[in-house]
C-alpha cells in the first residue's frame, strides 16, 4: 500500500507538468498566431492538442491548429538559366536559413511576409531575390532566372598588331628619346634663366652689371638649343615611324645612327641606304 502511493505521487507531479506544458504552449500559439509565425504556432499547438492535455486546452488547440494548417503558405521553388534549362544542384537560403539543397519540386512551408531568397550554384551568379508571401498562398511557384558566369577571358592582342609593335623601327625610340631628354633640359635651363633674371631685376635693375647678365644669356641660348634639338628630334622620329620601311638590297646595315651628347642637349646623325 505504501509504494502504490509513492508510485502514485510521480505520476501526479507528471500529469500537473504536461498539463502546464499544455497551457503554455497554447498561450504562446495565440501570440506566434497574431505576429505571423504560422510555423511555430503550428509546432506550438500540436504540443496542446495531445490527448494528456486537458479537454478544453485540447479541443481549443485542436480547432487552431486546423484553421492554421489551412494558412500556412507553401511555395514550389524553380530554377533556370538564361537558356530555359531546368537547374537541379541549387542551394536556396530563405532570409539567411537554408531551406533547399536541391529543387525537387516539392511545396515548401514558410510565414507569410516579406522575405528574402539567395540561391548558388556552381557556374552561375548568386541571386537575391526579394518575394512577399500572403497568408493561406498554396503552391506558389517562384522561378529563380540565374545567370552564367562571365569567363573571364585574357586580353589577346590581333596578330596585326602585335607585328604592327614588333616593326616600330628602333630610330623612332633613340629619336623620341633624345627629344623628350632635350626638352627636359632646355625646360630646366629656361626655367633657371627666367628665376635668375627676375632676381637680377629685383637686386639692381635698372643699373646691373653687364657681368652679372653673362649666366643669364648662356642658360638662355642652351635652353634654345635644346628646345631646337627636340623639335628636330620629334620631327625625325615621326618621319622614320610614317615612313615605310624599304627591303634590304646590300648586307651593310639600312640605317645608322649615331648619338653624340652635347652640352645642354645632343646631336644627332643618320644614314640611310638605298
């Protein structure tokens, strides 16, 4: 007589237990119910429509849980590419949580709302895609249009011009060189006479020292020369990268040039065969 009361009083404090669960799980139902977590109201009143909940808890959670059942919103997802083919291998996050690795074609329960879907797969762009559900939407089809990835392709230069690149003659490049060097120097030269001469002026103008002009002249005239040997330089380069080039008639070789650095700038010969 003593253990059946001793059996007796667990399985009492087990009953009063399933009976609070049964109550909170309804009361929490209502509220997922009203916010638009049809999902977890649906999980929450499956927990108080079981037989060891008390009848009226029961019948109530009973009721609600069919009217929720038929709201729920179900979604059949399909992907394709660009062409119309059917994509199977697809990955689908629903606002962040993943609720496909693959489209099969089966409906999808999810809330009614605003959401968010993002789906991958290999050789194709990520998409994101913005849907909004309504409440008791079965069977909605939504179709994911994934794009192909770019390949991304190396830069190939047309074999006319590469040959166009290789033929520049190597005149062009010494010419081209010694004018921007020439202009470099007379731009210096010219800039110093320009600095010494409105020194000169603020110094003692109007009455200087012939002496002191002398620097001021000579940086003048290597800035001139140089500016000379630039343009002729330029216009040499231009001429031999326009002029077109003529088949070899001798072994000697078809041009010679010959550099000779100067001071302030260089000078320049060539030779050309016929």
């Amino acid at each position: 007589m003593v253990a059946s009361a001793l059996l007796a009083v667990p399985a009492r404090t087990f009953a009063a237990d399933e009976k609070l669960a049964c109550v909170a799980a309804a009361d929490a139902a209502q509220q997922q119910r009203s916010a638009g977590k049809l999902l977890q109201a649906r999980a929450s009143l499956q927990i108080c429509a079981r037989d060891v909940c008390p009848g009226l808890v029961r019948s109530d959670c009973t009721r609600w849980l069919s009217e929720v059942e038929g709201s729920v919103p179900t979604l059949v997802l399909r992907a394709q590419d660009r062409r119309g083919q059917d994509l199977i291998d697809v990955k689908v996050w629903l606002d962040g949580t993943p609720i496909a690795d693959k489209i099969d074609g089966f409906p999808i329960d999810v809330d009614p709302g605003q959401h968010v879907l993002s789906c991958e797969h290999a050789g194709s762009k990520k998409l994101r895609q913005e849907i909004v559900i309504r409440t008791g939407d079965r069977n909605r089809t939504i179709s994911l249009v994934l794009e192909d990835l770019e390949p991304i392709l190396p830069v190939v230069i047309p074999p006319q011009e590469r040959s166009g690149l290789a033929q520049i003659r190597p005149a062009v490049w010494v010419f081209a060189g010694i004018a921007v060097a020439a202009a470099g120097t007379g731009t210096y030269f010219g800039v110093r006479a320009l600095s010494d001469r409105n020194a000169l002026e603020r110094e003692c103008a109007p009455n200087c020292d012939p002496s002191r002009l002398d620097p001021i002249k000579t940086k003048i005239n290597i800035a001139d020369i140089s500016f000379g040997v630039a343009i002729l330089s330029a216009g040499v380069a231009t001429y031999f990268l326009l002029a077109p080039s003529k088949p070899r008639t001798t072994t000697l070789p078809a041009r010679e040039v010959l550099v000779t650095p100067l001071f302030g700038g260089a000078a320049a010969s060539w030779t050309e065969r016929f």
